[in-house]
C-alpha cells in the first residue's frame, strides 16, 4: 500500500511549510501601502456646543 509510505509525502509536507513560513511573508511583507498614514497634528480641534431645535 504506498499511501501508507511516508518518505514522499513527509518531503512534501516540509518544503510546504518552507514556502508558508520563509517565501510567502518575505513577498508580502515587500508590498508597502498606496496610502501612507500620516501623523496627527498636535493642535486640538475647537469644538462647539450644538443647540438643540426642542
């Protein structure tokens, strides 16, 4: 029964997790944002009292 043989499928599962823990996040962690955040001003906005119609 060669299902049962674990020398194929043993190289398989590790170069499987090769690629999933070494290639895949060096290739996505190189993609950089379109929109780079931008920091907040330290000024406050002036907020004023909203007069209910009731």
């Amino acid at each position: 029964m060669p299902q049962l043989n674990p020398g194929p499928w043993f190289a398989i599962l590790v170069f499987s997790w090769l690629i999933f823990l070494v290639i895949i996040p060096t290739k996505v962690m190189n993609h950089t944002s379109p929109n780079e955040p931008t920091p907040l001003n330290a000024e406050k906005h002036k907020t004023e009292p909203w007069d209910w119609p009731w």
